[in-house]
C-alpha cells in the first residue's frame, strides 16, 4: 500500500483535535436522518428486526443437514458468500445504529452508501444458493433429507425477502449533513 492511499485511508484522523485536558474531540461533519424523529424510530426499529431475523435464517440454515448443503461444493460457495455477506451487513448496520441519532461523518461514508450493496449481494447470494439447491436435487435427488432440505429452502426464501424488505425501509431513510465548521 502506497503513502498516497494509506494517507486517505486515515484521513478522518485529521478531523480530532487535541482538547485541553488532554483527550481528542471529534470536530468533522455529522449526518443525521432529515426525517421525524418518530418515523426514524420506526424505520430504525424495523430495520433492525430484519437484521435479526436475517441473521437467524442464515444462522439456522446453516445447521440444518439440507441435502445439497452438507457435501456439495456449488451449493456451500455461494451460501459461504450468503453468511460473509450476512456477517458485514450486520456489523455496518449495527456500527450505524450504535452511533445514534447523529452519525460522525467518517461512519457514514462506511456504512450507509455500503449497506444497500451488502443487502444486494446476499440476495443474490441467496437466490445463487437455491439455485444450486434445485441443481443438486434435479441430479442426485433428496437422499432421504426431505423435511431439513424443505426448511433450508424455506429459510433462503425467507432470507431474500427479510432482505428487500430491510433494503426497502433503508432507502426510505433520508439523512442531512451538519457541518460543524
């Protein structure tokens, strides 16, 4: 890595400034959602019941012994891709909500232009992953897992549209830049 692309990397290290007691004080820009305060809860609230809910697909998917899941590469790949998209898209959401109502300007830019393409990503991600499911079922049949295989499809299903739903109530959010200088 170059100087140039370290250096920006860093860069919102230049927005905390040295106070008088000693500790450094954030003094860049904020956002903060340019909506009531009461449709924000709600549209935060129902974000983050999809983030759980996604979560918990993904997670008790990942258990069940579907007959594809278990031992079939063009199956695990693209549901190994469904969890890493899973594992980022809810460690940004939640460094969003965690910072509050207003939202130093370096989180932003990390998570709120990124968030929709993580959801993007596991939906495909997820559809990849249940087509690769109808293949093996098509060639090598069920092998005596019908009801775990039935879950795990049910479960992705389920996932894609916990997905465009959380995408749907994220885009609604609008946010607003507070300069501070």
């Amino acid at each position: 890595m170059d100087k140039q692309q370290k250096r920006k990397r860093k860069q919102y290290l230049s927005d905390f400034r040295p106070a008088v007691n000693g500790e450094y004080v954030y003094t860049g820009d904020h956002f903060r959602p340019d909506m009531e305060g009461e449709r924000f809860a709600v549209l935060r609230r129902s974000i983050l019941i999809m983030l759980f809910l996604s979560a918990a697909f993904v997670f008790t998917a990942g258990l069940l012994p579907a007959a594809g899941s278990t031992n079939c590469f063009y199956v695990i790949l693209p549901f190994l891709a469904v969890i890493i998209c899973c594992f980022i898209k809810t460690l940004k959401t939640v460094r969003l909500f965690a910072s509050g109502l207003t939202v130093r300007e370096y989180v932003y830019e990390k998570t709120v232009p990124a968030i929709p393409r993580w959801l993007l990503a596991e939906g495909i991600s997820a559809a990849a992953t249940l087509a690769a499911e109808a293949v093996y079922l098509i060639v090598n049949g069920f092998d005596g897992r019908e009801t775990y295989t039935a879950a795990f499809i049910c479960l992705i299903t389920a996932l894609i549209a916990a997905d465009l739903i959380m995408l749907k109530f994220f885009r609604e959010i609008t946010w607003c830049k507070k300069s501070t200088k």
